[in-house]
C-alpha cells in the first residue's frame, strides 16, 4: 500500500487537487471534524459499502492514527482497489475539518 503524510494531504487540499478520501473513524470520533472532501465510512462499514467507492480512483485512506486506515488499505486492497493510507491520521492532522 502507498502511504503519504498528512503534510502531504494538506498540500493536495490546499490546491484543491481532487482527490477521494475515506474517513473510516466512528461516528463519535468524525463529530469533532473531518478533513474538508471526505467521506465518512466507518471501519466496520466497509464491507458493506464497497458500491460506493469510486472505481478506478485511487482511495485515500484516513482514520485517527493511521492503524485502522491501514486495515482499511488491506481489505480494499485485497478487493482489487488502489488505496494511499494517510500517516498519522487526524492526529497529525493541523489543517481545516469541517463537521
């Protein structure tokens, strides 16, 4: 799996790149902002929700520290999807979340 920073996912943010991005943190967790242009899909959701992903888009992939975004990134790998788990996830993350 490619992973980037969240350093680096502000810089395509701030450009406005488009880009699909999963938030896979609780409902509880995204309460408290996510990063602008994401998409919520718990973790546990995942399974279920595979339609909704973009195909042939490379999926990014956030969480709160980067360990469940990672599990993530292996199942939607294993499901045939390109994925890029952020680093660090929101705890690392200082730019804008919107709620």
């Amino acid at each position: 799996m490619k992973s980037i920073t969240t350093d680096e996912l502000q810089e395509i943010v701030e450009r406005g790149e488009e880009i699909y991005l999963i938030d896979v943190r609780e409902n509880e967790e995204v309460a408290y902002g996510m990063v602008p242009g994401a998409k919520h899909i718990p973790l546990g959701q995942l399974p279920e929700r595979l339609d909704e992903l973009e195909a042939g888009t490379a999926v990014h992939v956030i969480c709160k520290a980067g360990g469940r975004s990672a599990m993530a990134c292996d199942f939607l790998e294993a499901n045939g999807i390109e994925t890029v788990n952020i680093e660090g996830g929101m705890m690392n993350w200082n730019g804008e979340v919107i709620a």
